[in-house]
C-alpha cells in the first residue's frame, strides 16, 4: 500500500504496536491495512455502517493479501465487536455527538478496550466529557492541520490503567466557565497550546464575540444571562490567550 495520508498517519501512531485493534467507520480500509503492515497487529477488525465503503475496504484489503488478518464486518460502531476481542479501538472521521452515542451504546465493549483513538469531527467538548465521566484518562491530544482542515485527535486509556491513576485531567480547572473550556478545546491543549490550537481559539473568540453583539441586542432576561455567561467565555479565553503566546508550539508535518 502506498502511503497514507498525515491525518491517518497520526491516527495511526497512537495505536500501540502488537495490539488487536478495530476501526470503527474504515472508509476504505487503509488504517487497517497500515497497522498490520507496519505496526504488527495480529489482526484487525474493519468495520463500516455502508456497504459502498466496505466494498471498497474489500478490494484494498484483498489487494494487500491480507485477508485472513483482517475481518471485514458491517454495522454500526461498536456492536460489530464482542467485549474483549479486541485491545484498541479508533473511531475517526465522525461528529463528536455521533461518536459518543457510539461509545454510550456499546458499553461492554468500551469497558474491555485498554486503548481508545478518537478523531471527532466537531462536538469534541462531547467526547470529553464523555471520557471524563466515564473513567478514562487522555493520554493524548492534538489539534493539526491537514490539507487546509483543522483535526483534533484524543487517545484515551482507562484510569486503571494510566501511569496517572488517581489523577484528574481536569483537576485544574475548578470553576464551570474553565470546566466547559476544557471540555471543549482540552485539558492538556490549554496548557500546551499548539498553533492549530491558538488559532482555534482565536475563531471561537471571534464568533462568541458576534454572538454577544446579537445578545446585546435582545431586551429579555434569559439574553441577558446567555450573554453574561458568553462575556465571561470571551474574557476566560482572551487572559488565557495572552499567556499562551510563548508556550505555543508549532505543528510540523
């Protein structure tokens, strides 16, 4: 197989070497065939809710010889697995509110994963708070650009099984306006800002601000206190902007 793109090549890097793994919406396959041929997986599971995409996973996977490694399976997220089949799963290429309905409907299975790669596409303040409710600590996170598109990427292992057990990810943020911030862009991102990340923050800034001018506008309480709260966002994120100037770190693919 040729090379894979930056995005699947990051995705990729975070699953550990060795492992049985799944990907949880293949497309077309590529990141199944990458872990077995450079990453050492025994075997992968490629699962897809659509037909089209799993044809054409067929045809890759064939091509590569490599189906007696790589399980072709149709449904949906999670309940193609049984508890425990396998050790690392990614769910990649989704919106965060899909990926977490994922997650919540399959539970048995979640509760036997050692490791969890996750790429939302939006919503990830979902994803997080998911996590954080359910006992995983991030081991991982990034924002990046690939090809003119921003991407963040969130690898998740068990607290029982985190170098870190007993800490909490958000332990730094005890107000609700930091809470949701960190929900929303990352407990360890806010503190070690990328370039991808401060622009990102510079945007939501940017249409929060929009959104209080609207807000200022309407004459009822309940306005009134949806623009006291987005002040409070817009103040929260611009002091935390000009401190994370010099920690920034720049991506570099």
């Amino acid at each position: 197989m040729g090379q894979i793109s930056a995005r699947l090549q990051r995705i990729a890097d975070q699953v550990p070497a060795g492992v049985k793994a799944a990907d949880i919406g293949t497309d077309h396959g590529f990141l199944p065939i990458y872990l077995v041929q450079h990453k050492g997986a025994p075997s992968v599971v490629a699962s897809d809710i659509r037909r089209g995409p799993l044809d054409a996973a067929r045809k890759n996977i064939h091509a590569a010889g490599l189906e007696p490694v790589i399980d072709i399976r149709l449904g949906s997220g999670l309940k193609t697995l049984q508890p425990g089949e396998v050790h690392a799963a990614v769910i990649a290429g989704m919106g965060g509110k899909t990926m977490t309905e994922i997650l919540e409907e399959s539970s048995e299975v979640v509760l036997t994963l050692k490791t969890l790669v996750l790429q939302p596409m939006g919503a990830s303040r979902l994803v997080r708070k998911y996590l954080h409710d359910h006992h995983f600590h991030i081991q991982y996170e990034t924002v990046f650009y690939d090809v003119d598109r921003t991407y963040e990427l969130i690898t998740a292992v068990p607290e029982s099984r985190s170098v870190q057990t007993g800490s909490d990810d958000y332990a730094d943020y005890n107000d609700l306006c930091s809470l949701e911030l960190a929900y929303e862009f990352g407990p360890y991102l806010l503190k070690y800002p990328t370039a991808a990340l401060l622009d990102a923050v510079r945007e939501a800034v940017r249409r929060w601000k929009q959104a209080a001018i609207g807000l200022h506008n309407a004459r009822n309480q309940e306005a009134a206190t949806q623009r006291e709260w987005v002040e409070q966002r817009i103040a929260w994120m611009e002091n935390w902007l000009a401190q994370s100037l010099e920690k920034s770190t720049p991506e570099i693919d």
